[in-house]
C-alpha cells in the first residue's frame, strides 16, 4: 500500500515516520513537491517535482502519480492544498484511493481566519478577537476596548507569512486600503499551547488529543514544546472537535490568558508540532494508514506530561 504526500517542503522526520510505518505493512512513501530543492523529497521512497498547487493541470497530475505508483492514501502538509483535495475527494475515493483531508465546510472555515473565529463565536467558543472591519477595529480602540500593539496577518495565510505587529495608528495607516485582505487582532502577550488530535476517518471518532505548550516557534511551526495535561484545555478541545467535525489530523492553536483558554487558529493537517506527539506513542501516520485499509482505530492512550520536543537542524546537498 502507496501513500502520496504532497507539498512535502522541508517535512523530513514526518516523511520518515511514514516511511518507518509503511514499511512494516509492505507499503512505500511517495513524496511531492514543486520545489526541487525540498529537503522531504529526498527522504521519501520515491519522489515527484510537480506543478504549482495553483496550476490548471495539477489535479490531473496528481491523478497521474496516484495510476503511476498504485497509491491508495493522498494527503498535503499546506493549507491551500487542502481545499484543492477536499473538492476532488469523492472523485477519487471512486479510483479506490482515500484522500486524507476533513469535509469542504470544514477547510473553508479553517482556511478563512475570519470565517474561524465566526465558527467559534456561532460555538461559544472561546477564541481571540478578530477583525475584518477597520472601522470596528477603530472604534473599540477609541472606547479602550482594543488596544496596541495590534496584530495584522494575512484571511486566508499561512505558515506565519505576512504577519504585522502594529504599535499605533501611524503604523496602521497602510493596511486600511486593503484591509478586506486581512484580519486584525489583539497581539497575546501570554503562553501559547497547541493540541494535536486525530479524529478516525471511518467512524469519525476522536482517537487522539495530545497537549503542549509552546516554548520556541518558528516559522509558523513549533520548535520546542512541552507535553501538558490540563482538563480546561481537553474540554476546549472536544468541543470544537464535536462542533467543527473534521476527520484525520487537526492541528489547534490557543493562547492562554487570565480568563482560559482562547482558540487562535485551526488547521485541519499535520500541524509542525506533530513530532512531539508521535514521539510520544501518538501515532496519526498508523491511524490514517489502517483507515486507508478499511480498518478502524481505537484510542490512542496516554502520553507522559512533562516531555520536552526540541527541533535541531540537519544539512545535506543533493
């Protein structure tokens, strides 16, 4: 059994994962990416350099590596990949291959930073305020109820690109052209945590929910991290699972602040902090490879509170 991981990037140890895994059942990792020089690709079974996501052609490419290499399982580790996949899902469950990414109500909402906190307000759940409206914005930081330093980031962004700290109204002033572009919010000064769960693809089951908080990011992606265990954190968690319903990993980022916890982004993929979690016997690359074979998983069990992840760098030249 074949699985196609596409816009790999610089994913390394996620790619040996399921190399590891893959293996054991007779199976190889195929690796894809439109940059040839993506350290992940080299770490694969095999590999593709392909057409850009937002190439007219590349759905049908895809199509052709999955007939090429006999796959059985797709996923992608970008968000703009996801909505691409989700809207060819039912197509290619019919070829007999399951592509591993939530519904498309479910990656809208996750892609849309706005359309997120929406989802969480309609939910009651706790989230970090966001703004599309400058007016708005404007408003409550003339009534004292929004203050600086304010944050500037990208709707529909991702891996930290594009994001702006704004200390006053000077350096505001050139967002408020295009500001439908972007969302604003409350810069957190606080501790940032982070959940990576798995909700099982064939019975829609939440297999895993690991906890850390965040000690070091980078890029968008955690660096070091530590395994926690908090209750108020879990039931956050399980409430926007049950709301949000999306299938395969998920990766939640929340602040804490004096009054709980606030949810800040959802991404609906293998979040870069997933490591720390497989590491410690929460494995989402076996889950997702016994649903491609039709089977079901049962929970994840427990995990030790306390472990530190640290990331390192490596070099190679190809």
């Amino acid at each position: 059994m074949n699985i196609l991981i596409c816009s790999v990037g610089r994913r390394v140890k996620l790619i040996q994962y399921f190399k590891e895994e893959l293996h054991k059942v007779g199976g190889k990792v195929i690796a894809a990416d439109c940059d040839e020089t993506a350290a992940a690709l080299y770490h694969a079974d095999m590999y593709e350099v392909a057409p850009r996501i937002d190439h007219p052609d590349y759905i049908p490419y895809i199509k052709k590596l999955c007939e090429k290499y006999s796959i059985k399982g797709v996923l992608s580790l970008i968000d703009p990949e996801l909505s691409l996949l989700t809207g060819v899902k039912e197509e290619f469950k019919k070829d007999g291959i399951m592509v591993i990414v939530s519904d498309k109500n479910v990656v809208d909402i996750c892609f849309d930073k706005y359309s997120t906190y929406a989802f969480l307000q309609a939910n009651n759940i706790p989230s970090v305020p966001t703004y599309i409206d400058m007016d708005a914005a404007l408003m409550d930081l003339n009534k004292n109820q929004l203050k600086f330093p304010l944050i500037i980031k990208p709707r529909n962004g991702s891996a930290s690109m594009g994001i702006n700290k704004v200390n006053n109204l000077k350096e505001l002033e050139p967002f408020k052209a295009g500001y439908q572009d972007y969302i604003i919010q409350p810069y957190m000064d606080c501790e940032e945590y982070g959940a990576d769960c798995y909700i099982d693809v064939i019975s829609k089951e939440t297999i895993n929910i690991f906890l850390k908080r965040k000690v070091k990011m980078r890029a968008g992606e955690t660096d070091k991290s530590i395994a926690v265990k908090d209750p108020m954190f879990k039931q956050v968690v399980e409430k926007l699972i049950g709301a949000l319903n999306p299938l395969g990993p998920i990766d939640i980022d929340c602040f804490k602040t004096e009054n709980g916890y606030a949810v800040s982004e959802i991404n609906p993929r293998f979040g870069g902090g997933y490591l720390h979690a497989h590491e410690m016997g929460q494995n989402f690359v076996k889950n997702i490879i016994n649903n491609i074979q039709g089977a079901t998983n049962a929970a994840g069990g427990d995990y030790e509170e306390g472990t530190t992840m640290v990331k390192y760098d490596h070099v190679m030249v190809i």
